[in-house]
C-alpha cells in the first residue's frame, strides 16, 4: 500500500469516526430536538444548511419524481433520501457512518417510503455498482475531501444526467472558525474557490449548468458532458 492510499485510508477512517460519533446531534438540527437558544442559533449561524436543503428540492425537477433514479452521496442521516422518495423517486444513500445510515433507515420507515430507500455503507471511491441514475447530489460532503477528482469521476460514472454539488467556500471568516473547531475535534476540512469547483468540475465530465452562493456554500448545478 503507497503513502497516499494510506492517506486517504486514514483520514477517511477519522472522518467517518467523527460524523458516526456526532450522528445523532447532527440530526437534531432538522428534527428541531434542542432546547429554543439551541434552536435559534441553528437557524443564524447553520441558515445555509436549510437553505441547501430547499436548494436541492427546487433543482431536483417537478413535485412529482416516480420513474427517477436519484443517489445521494454522502448522504447522512437520509434527510434528502426521504425527501426525495416521498415524491415518488427511488433513492439510494451513500454513506460511511453507520449510525448516519441507521438513522437514514429508520427516517425512511416513519416517512412510509422505505420501499423506496436504499441505503449502502461505503465510501463512494470503493463502492462497486453498475447503476446509473438519473440526479445524483452530493451536499454537506466536499467539506471532508482532499482532492475531490477521483471522487468526482466516480460520480460522474453514475450520473445519467444532472450533478447538484455544495461547496464550502474558501476565505470567509466562517470557514476560518470551522478549520479550527473541527481540528481540534479530530477532523479535517477543506474549503473552496468557485473557480476550483468549476475546474474540478469540468475535469471529471461535467458542464456547469448554474451556480449559487448560499450562506457559506456555492450550490452548483451541473450536467454530463456527453462523450
């Protein structure tokens, strides 16, 4: 095994570690299951992360999904899978925290579209599928890559059609505080330029469609560039 695979092993080890341990927590800012100054302080300093939310929902196509294949990578505790089921597409989440799976699970079963749910533990650049989709998004997901090429070119092999990716944006005040507070809980993240995420973007087979700066995120909307 080279440096870098073991690199990337490693880290991807910490990062899953880290959001397995928060899993819980973390879904408490869509649940709301937090006392009101908790609550509050979600809706100012986190606003961006309903925002992606509506963001996907809007670019995702009509109130009516059925016939659609959508994956979500990195997809966390299944708040868009179940979202996105719930208007008839069958959705598969990709993920490599278990309990952000098993929470993804049991979201889709209260939600009654569990038959629609597919939930598949790995990390995108060692998953082996031969299924194509239709949309696939990855949200709240580039803040834990390195280098987001390789990953990119995977997804590009599962896209049929259109790509919705967000971004943390490079050279705020906000992503200063982030970088601090996340190394010293054990967990690396990454920030970007919108030039880099439109270079990294159209390296991997993709046009850029559209783009949108949302809070501390540039929301891309991208579609493949037929070969």
């Amino acid at each position: 095994m080279n440096g870098t695979t073991t690199t990337r092993t490693d880290e991807t080890e910490q990062i899953a570690k880290y959001w397995n341990d928060i899993a819980y927590d973390f879904d408490a800012i869509y649940t709301g299951k937090k006392n009101p100054i908790s609550r509050g302080l979600d809706r100012w300093l986190r606003r961006d992360i309903y925002e992606r939310y509506d963001w996907v929902m809007r670019q995702a196509g009509p109130p009516d999904l059925n016939g659609m294949k959508i994956c979500d990578i990195g997809c966390g505790s299944g708040r868009f899978v179940a979202s996105l089921a719930k208007r008839g597409a069958q959705v598969t989440g990709v993920d490599f925290a278990p309990d952000m799976l098993k929470l993804g699970a049991q979201l889709a079963e209260k939600e009654g579209v569990a038959d629609r749910c597919k939930f598949v533990l790995s990390d995108v650049l060692d998953w082996k599928t031969t299924e194509k989709f239709d949309l696939v998004i990855a949200i709240g997901f580039w803040d834990y890559v390195a280098d987001p090429l390789p990953r990119l070119q995977v997804i590009r092999s599962l896209t049929k059609t259109t790509f919705l990716s967000a971004w943390p944006r490079a050279a705020t005040l906000r992503a200063a505080i982030r970088k601090v507070r996340l190394k010293a809980d054990g967990c690396p993240v990454y920030f970007f330029h919108l030039a880099q995420v439109e270079d990294y973007l159209q390296h991997a087979g993709f046009r850029v469609d559209s783009r949108e700066i949302l809070g501390q995120l540039h929301c891309v909307k991208s579609s493949v560039v037929a070969t």
